[in-house]
C-alpha cells in the first residue's frame, strides 16, 4: 500500500511541478543577420513566484537562450501575471522558440542592457497578433495657409494686454496707499 501512494505521490509531484511550455510565433524579418524578438507573455496565478523561474529555449537544440525578462505585472498572491521577454535571434539560423516557466524552470543566462539591433514582436498561441503599423484611409485633407496679419489671428493679445493693465493698475493703487 505504501508504495502506491508513493508512486501517486510521484506522479502527482511530476504533474503539478513540471514545466509548462508556451510556443512562440514571429515572421522572419528581410533583414539579414541579428535582432531582437520581443512580446508580453501572461502566467496563471501561482505558476511563475520569480523571473528566474521563466526561460527561453532553443526547439531543435533545446538549450537555452539567454534572455531578458522584465516583469510588468503580479498577481495579488506575488505571482508573475505578466512579463516582458526579449531575446536575440538571427535571420541566418532560422529555428523555432518556446517558453518554459514553472517550479522546476531555472534561468542561467541573462542579460540586462539590450545593443542597438532592430526589435520584432512575438505572440503566443491564443493572444491576439500586434500590429506594427497602420494605414488609416481618411480621405482627403485641404490645409489653407493664410499669411495676412488680420486681427484675428492676433486675438491671444488681448488678453495678454487685458492682465498687463490691470497689474499696472493694481501697482499704481498699491503705491498710492503706500504713501499715505
């Protein structure tokens, strides 16, 4: 009897202590050699407590690439709820990534200053795709450009005017109390 409640107590322990994986997806960009890959990944409660806990590997080789990790948010229980990931890739190695976070993860490489390399975004299986940029059709925008020195494009003046009397004024029945 003890010895298949230890063998449930094991399983159990590989089930609920084991590492979760989370694939990522980008698009290759045209340009040739290295750039970062950069998204937001969110956890579960309870499932990340540090970031070290969260690693990026490599899915032909299954090592690990080094990584930066920034957490952006926790849960109230002072778990991981979301975290920025960024790591390096190259155009001329083309290979898949996937995330690996749980008790059993630990990260050994890091890094904390990013250099100057372009920057793509990833997504996660069931997040919705970022978009990069935008075009909005509007339609057509006329900009009149008028250089005559109307009073009307003049008219903060007044006010300005307006305050500047009434200082002198408040200055000049200042100094007459003053003197008496």
């Amino acid at each position: 009897m003890k010895k298949i409640f230890l063998f449930f107590l094991f399983v159990l322990y590989a089930f609920v202590l084991e590492a979760d994986e989370i694939p990522i997806e980008f698009e290759y960009p045209a340009i040739a050699g290295d750039f970062y890959v950069a998204g937001t990944v969110f956890f579960p409660p309870l499932s990340v407590p540090d970031p070290d806990n969260i690693l990026v590997i490599d899915k032909s080789t299954e090592k690990e690439v080094i990584s930066k990790i920034t957490v952006i948010e926790k849960w109230p229980d002072g778990s991981i709820l979301s975290a920025e990931i960024v790591f390096p890739a190259s155009s001329q190695r083309k290979t898949r990534y996937a995330i690996l976070y749980g008790d059993k993860v630990r990260r050994k490489k890091s890094f904390t200053d990013a250099s100057v390399l372009p920057t793509i975004s990833f997504v996660v299986p069931g997040a919705g795709k970022t978009v990069e940029s935008m075009d909005v059709s509007v339609g057509q925008i006329n900009v009149r450009v008028d250089r005559s020195a109307s009073i009307r494009y003049w008219w903060y003046l007044l006010p300005a005017l307006i305050l500047i009397f009434l200082t002198i004024l408040r200055t000049l029945r200042t100094i007459r109390i003053q003197r008496k």
